[in-house]
C-alpha cells in the first residue's frame, strides 16, 4: 500500500483522488482484524484526501460565483488615469463610454466583435483565459495602444469577458513596461480600484518572471 501514497500538496487532480480512493477500497478488502493499524492509518490519509478535494471544491465555487457576479454586476473602473477596466457587460454600456470620454476599446478575448465601430477605435485580442496563452507575447498591439492615447490624454477601456484576468494582465504589462512598476505593485494598483482583479496562474508568473529580467 505504500506505492499509493497522497503526499501534502494543497492540490490534487480528479483523476488521482479517484485512483487512489480505488486502490485503497481494494487493499481494504485484504485487511484482516489484526490489522487495525493499517486500517486506521487508511483512514486518516483517505480524510486528508477528502478535506484536500472538499476546499478545491470550495475555491472553485467561490471562484465562479465571483465571475457569475462580475458578469451581472459590472462596472468600468478607472484603474489608473485615462485606462479603465471592464467586463463585456459594460463594454456594450455606450452612456457610461460616453460619460468617461472613452475614445479606444480594447477587447482582450476570442470571438469579441466591435459594437460601435462608428463611435470608438477598437482592437481585439483573440486569446483565451488560459494559464497557457501566451499573454506577454500577444499583448504587444495593444501596449502599444495604451501608450498611444496616453500620451494623447485619451481614455481607453481594456476589457475581457469578466474584466478579471485577460484584461488585468494587458493592464499590469502597461504599468510594468510603461511606468516601472513591479507586478505586485501594478496588479495592487488595480485591485484597490478594481476588487475582483484576479489573473490566472499562468499570467501571473509570466508576469512575475518579467520582474527578474
């Protein structure tokens, strides 16, 4: 039994939990009475197992109903002067890019089409929310952009579908590469405006990794 063994990560895929739970309810199966030691030590790892999955669970939960509720309740927040952040929600909201002069949209997500390509200058940026993408490489456009209407003195809206990850990151790159910032400080300068602020694990150590360089 000791080739099956759950270590002390705080993190376990699916697939392993549910072999090692199939394992063990097999070797259980061999336990006599004068086992009760080994039967007790199953025990406890299999409930270390199922405290493990049981906060996963939690964090995923509590993970969705913070996008759920970012998608309902939007806003476009100022996150540093001139560049704001948003959900798709508020992207489509023409009285509110009205109100904060909004001449750039920046849609940072696959499948996004301008709304009001009469009214705004848009770029899109096709990717996707994944820890994989590239998120450095394929920012470079609109970097670019960012710094063009701020040295105009426009107001630009960089937004993804939640305004929570894909759209943070472009905005941390900004104030990275553009304003000296480290990526904790650029990402803290978001969140105080924009709460909810939470790039992926992927983004976040690209990031990061741009802060040794």
């Amino acid at each position: 039994m000791d080739s099956c063994v759950v270590g002390s990560k705080s993190t376990i895929d699916v697939e392993t939990a549910l072999r090692y739970l199939s394992e063990v309810s097999e070797y259980a199966k061999t336990l006599g009475p004068d086992k009760m030691s080994e039967i007790d030590r199953i025990i406890d790892r299999t409930n270390g197992l199922f405290q493990i999955v049981r906060a996963k669970k939690q964090e995923y939960r509590a993970k969705e109903e913070t996008r759920i509720h970012g998608l309902l309740h939007d806003s476009m927040d100022e996150v540093y002067p001139g560049i704001f952040i948003s959900g798709i929600r508020a992207s489509l909201d023409l009285t509110a890019l009205q109100r904060y002069n909004i001449t750039t949209i920046i849609s940072v997500a696959a499948g996004i089409r301008p709304r009001y390509p009469e009214k705004f200058r848009y770029l899109v940026v096709d990717v996707e929310d994944k820890p994989e993408t590239d998120i450095v490489t394929s920012s470079a456009e609109a970097l670019g952009l960012l710094a063009e209407c701020q040295g105009k003195g426009e107001a630009v809206l960089v937004h993804c579908h939640a305004g929570v990850s894909r759209s943070v990151s472009v905005v941390c790159l900004y104030l990275m590469q553009n304003h000296g910032m480290a990526f904790f400080e650029a990402l803290s300068r978001i969140k105080e405006r924009r709460h909810r602020a939470d790039p992926n694990v992927g983004f976040r150590m690209q990031l990061a990794k741009l802060d040794k360089k």
